[in-house]
C-alpha cells in the first residue's frame, strides 16, 4: 500500500471537508486492493470512489449503485466512460447475483435507510466468501462543535433539527439514525460478517464545520459559484482557498495525535465475509 501513499495524498489534497478526506484515506488505504477485483459501492453518488479507485487502480471491475438517478448521469460525467457500471437500484433489495464482488464499500449510506439490516444483508448476500468491506457511518457521540446546534438540541430536549430541512438539519441531513460504535458492530455480526477494525475519524473541528461545508458550501459548489472548492475538479485548488481552509485545517492537526475513545464524526468499520 506504501506506494499508494503519495498518489492517494494528491488525490485529497483538493478536498475542502478535512474529515471527508480523513474518512477518504481511511477507505483507500484499508481495502487491501490488489487491482483486479471486483467492488462495488453502495451509495455511489456523484461517482468521487469510482473516479479515485479507478485512477489507482485502472484493471478493477467497478459497479456502482445509487437510488438517485441524477447522481448517476452526474457520476457517468465525473467518471472515465467505459471504466464504471452503474446502476439504479435500492440498497435493500441489490440488482446484482450472489457472492459476486470481493470488496465492498458503503460509504454514509446505511444512515439514510429505514431498514439498515435488510441492506446489510444485501451486501453480505452480494459479498465472495473471503470478501472484505468498508462501512462508515456518522458517530451519534459526535464533537461538540462540528454541530453546536444539534449537540444542544438533543441533550436538552431530546430532539434534533428537522432531518428533511439538508441546508440546516446539520449532521442529521436526510438521515433517519446516527450510530453508536456497539450499536452497528452487533448488526454487523448478526448477519454474519467478522468486524476486523473500527476507526473513529475526526474528532477536534472547527466550529460548525457540517453547517459550513454542507449547509452552504455544497449548495454553492453545486451551483459552480466556487470551483476551486470541488473534490471532482482536475485542477489543483487556489491560493486564495488555502487561505480561507487555513483555520480549518490547523484545528484539523489536531486529530494526528493518538486519540482516546472520545466522541468523532465518523465511525468507519472494516469487515469481512468469513470463508
């Protein structure tokens, strides 16, 4: 994987979300790629896994599967023609044949699904004996300050931000359930994967971090109002971006010292299907 390293690196060194790309190098450095597997990833989205894992590794069979169909035509435009399946389809019930992908990625999907199991399931189903998996999730002991307002909300009335309201919902955006380590580890096993690792990824943020970079800055990099800001663009990002994402990214050192089991907006988990 050392050889990697330095291509994965340049690959995130344009991504604004520094706990985007923590949770990023987490995924590309732990799939124990060899090059000519066949993955899938559930939840493809706007096709940023299917771009880089193609650029690394250009001999894989890669299908993805999204349930919006606008994210796919965007995922078709952000990938190389021809070197990516994708398809529409519904997590909980897969299109696709038993025992068919050696490595798996379900990248802050599982969230987003009234019936997480059923969807676990599928990927067990879909899954070669021996096949490994990485699922990540959002961590419901998040840090205080990468979502103030729901943090408060929830420990004062036990309620959090209208989840259906994306530019202001914070870290609950479209999500009907954030995750507890042991919570997701138990359903996991119920279904009969081995959980090998779980990393908690970015736990020290600047102040409402989630508010910042998708309460207002996806909703204007979506609109091409602040291209030196897009993860898919091909050219590197501005002075002037390296600047403002300074405050942000030195909050964000913070997080290379050994970590304790405090609370992180991210919970990433590697698994596999025993043989």
């Amino acid at each position: 994987m050392k050889k990697y390293s330095e291509k994965i690196k340049e690959i995130l060194t344009k991504e604004p979300d520094p706990a985007y790309k923590r949770r990023a190098k987490i995924i590309l450095e732990n799939l124990e790629m060899k090059g000519n597997e066949k993955i899938l990833e559930i939840g493809c989205g706007r096709g940023f896994y299917a771009k880089t894992l193609l650029n690394l590794w250009p001999k894989i069979d890669f299908t993805g599967v999204d349930l919006n169909k606008k994210y796919l035509l965007t995922a078709k435009q952000n990938c190389r023609l021809g070197e990516a399946r994708l398809i529409q389809g519904d997590a909980t019930k897969l299109p696709l044949r038993d025992r068919a992908f050696d490595r798996i990625l379900a990248t802050e999907i599982l969230e987003h699904i009234p019936n997480d199991g059923l969807a676990i399931s599928e990927m067990y189903r879909v899954m070669k004996p021996g096949g490994k998996a990485i699922v990540t999730v959002p961590n419901k002991r998040y840090p205080f300050w990468w979502d103030p307002a729901n943090w408060l909300l929830e420990r004062s009335t036990g309620r959090h931000l209208p989840a259906n309201i994306w530019w202001l919902s914070g870290i609950w955006a479209d999500h009907v359930r954030l995750y507890d380590e042991n919570e997701l580890k138990e359903k996991l096993e119920a279904q009969g994967f081995k959980v090998e690792k779980v990393w908690r990824a970015t736990s020290y943020c600047f102040p409402f971090s989630h508010f910042l970079f998708y309460g207002v800055g996806k909703n204007l990099v979506e609109k091409g109002w602040l291209p030196e800001f897009n993860r898919f663009s091909e050219t590197g990002g501005s002075r002037l971006s390296s600047i403002l994402l300074f405050p942000i990214y030195f909050i964000d050192s913070l997080n290379e010292r050994p970590i304790k089991k405090i609370p992180s907006v991210n919970l990433v988990y590697k698994i596999s299907r025993p043989v």
